[in-house]
C-alpha cells in the first residue's frame, strides 16, 4: 500500500473511531481485572453464521418470519440496483449483501451467548488480558469522547470459562469448538495488534 493510501485510510479510521475512546476502555478495563489489557476496535458485525437453528443472519429459524420477508426485498432491490451500477461501469455483478461466516457450531452453541449480545452494539472494543476478555460498547464513535456516554460492559468472561483466544488467527474458541472469527475495524487496528505480537505466538502484554 502506498503512502498516500495508508494515510488515507488512517484518516477515514480516525474519522470513525475519534482518539480517546481505546484510552477510555483500556482504564475501564485496566483498573477492573488489575492486569495489562489490549484494546481492539471491532469491525463490522453483520457477519454471517454457521449454526444448526440459526439463519444466515443469526436471527433464529422459525421467527420474525414477517421481517425476514421485508428484509428479503430490501436485499434484492438493493443487489438489483448494485449489479445494474456495476453493468454500467465495466464491473461484474456480485452479491454485496454476502455475508462473511465467521460464527460457526453446533446448535446452542457456546458462542451464541456473545453473539446475540453483539448485535445491539453500537461501538465494540474486544478487550483481552492473561486472565480474561471483554466486549466493551462505547456507542458511535464519531463523537467527541468528551460527549459520548461512559462505555460499557456487553460480555465478559474469565479463566476457565474465558474461551481460548487467538489473536494472530482473529478467532475465540470455545470447549464446544464453536468459534468467532472476530473482524477488526481495517488495517489501523492490524497494526495496533501488531505492537504485542511475536511469531509465531508470543504475546506481550505491555507491548514489544
């Protein structure tokens, strides 16, 4: 990537995610557990899944059937509209709603406890330590942190009962291998997880 690009996309991250509000989590969370912590703004988690009683969306098989059929409509009116723009431009039509499976299991699955709290979240930070990990909402974080409301806890989950965590692979795993194939919100915060790791596993909690 080249420079100018890499500093385009450092200034469209700072533009969505305002400095401050990692700072903000990692002392919530610092003075919580008593340990070092990493703070990881997530990206977005629309993601799709992979598990018995569960749609593509997450939503559970046999409800909200009405919306489901709405929502159907809004998606193909819009993968209409994306593959006409696409034909006009020299493109080739695609599926822009796709969604990428990154929650996968077994029917009730252990993961599904954190994944059903993640879709009213507005602002997620993964918060991870030695001992223990978190999903912090700082709701929108285009605001000033001076203006946003104090963040909050949506999980949390210690050891034993933590899921294993793989950071160089993105991906919480629990006992029941069910998993999350967490995204991250673009390369800023690639490069932010990078400062603690050391291949091929090492992590260093108060950074390298």
């Amino acid at each position: 990537m080249s420079g100018f690009a890499e500093n385009a996309e450092r200034w469209s991250h700072e533009t969505q995610v305002r400095p401050g509000f990692r700072e903000r989590v990692e002392a919530l969370m610092r003075d919580r557990w008593h340990e070092p912590v990493i703070v990881l703004r997530l990206g977005d988690l629309d993601v799709g899944f992979a598990v018995p009683g569960r749609r593509l969306d997450g939503t559970v098989e046999g409800k909200r059937l009405v919306r489901r059929f709405f929502g159907n409509i809004l998606r193909g009116i819009g993968t209409a509209v994306f593959s006409v723009f696409a034909l006009a431009n020299g493109g080739t039509p695609g599926r822009p709603f796709q969604r990428d499976i990154r929650i996968t299991g077994p029917e009730n699955a252990m993961v599904l406890d954190l994944a059903d709290r993640l879709r009213s979240v507005k602002g997620p930070w993964l918060v991870c330590s030695p001992s223990c990990l978190a999903v912090v909402d700082t709701g929108t974080t285009f605001t000033d942190p001076a203006d946003a409301p104090p963040p909050s806890i949506v999980w949390e989950a210690r050891k034993p009962q933590a899921p294993a965590l793989h950071l160089r692979k993105s991906t919480l795993t629990w006992p029941d291998g069910s998993s999350f194939r967490f995204p991250l919100h673009g390369r800023p915060e690639e490069q932010h997880l990078r400062k603690y790791l050391e291949p091929p596993d090492t992590v260093h909690w108060n950074g390298r």
